[in-house]
C-alpha cells in the first residue's frame, strides 16, 4: 500500500478564483517540495503570515500548470513503486 502526504498552500480558500503557491508532499522519504509562479496577482498578507512566502520567494518559480504536472508525475511514480 502507497501513502502519500501532501500539503498544498494557496493565494485563498476560493477554489475558483485563489492560486496553488506551493506543493509539497512526501512518500517513504521521498520528497516533493515546490512554489509555483503567480504572476501578477496579489499575495495576500494574511497569506503571508500564515506561510512566510512572498511575491518574492514566487517570482523565479514555475508556473503553477508544470508543478501540477511534476506532482503527478510524483505521485503516478510512488504509486508504481508501491505495487
């Protein structure tokens, strides 16, 4: 049996119109730990405190699309390694 832990923080709690600004996740010791890009889109403060990320950490990152794909890239492999 596979168990996966995983962690995402957001710009919000609307799933709509709020952004995914890190994923992280964890599986027999591996780990996957990523930010993703929002581009110009506000962080709020609250955000901020809560996480300790800013506009800043995000900048470099990638957009929020590819650390979506490499999650479940992440995640599709534990699952094989699990059988």
């Amino acid at each position: 049996m596979t168990v996966i832990f995983y962690d995402f923080e957001t710009t919000g709690l609307n799933w709509f119109y709020d952004q995914i600004i890190e994923i992280g996740a964890e599986n027999n010791g591996n780990k996957f730990e990523e930010l993703c890009n929002i581009g110009d889109t506000m962080l709020p403060y609250i955000v901020t405190k809560i996480t300790g990320l800013t506009v800043h950490d995000l900048k470099n990152a990638e957009p929020e699309a590819k650390v979506l794909r490499d999650f479940c890239q992440f995640v599709r492999k534990a699952g094989e390694n699990g059988k």
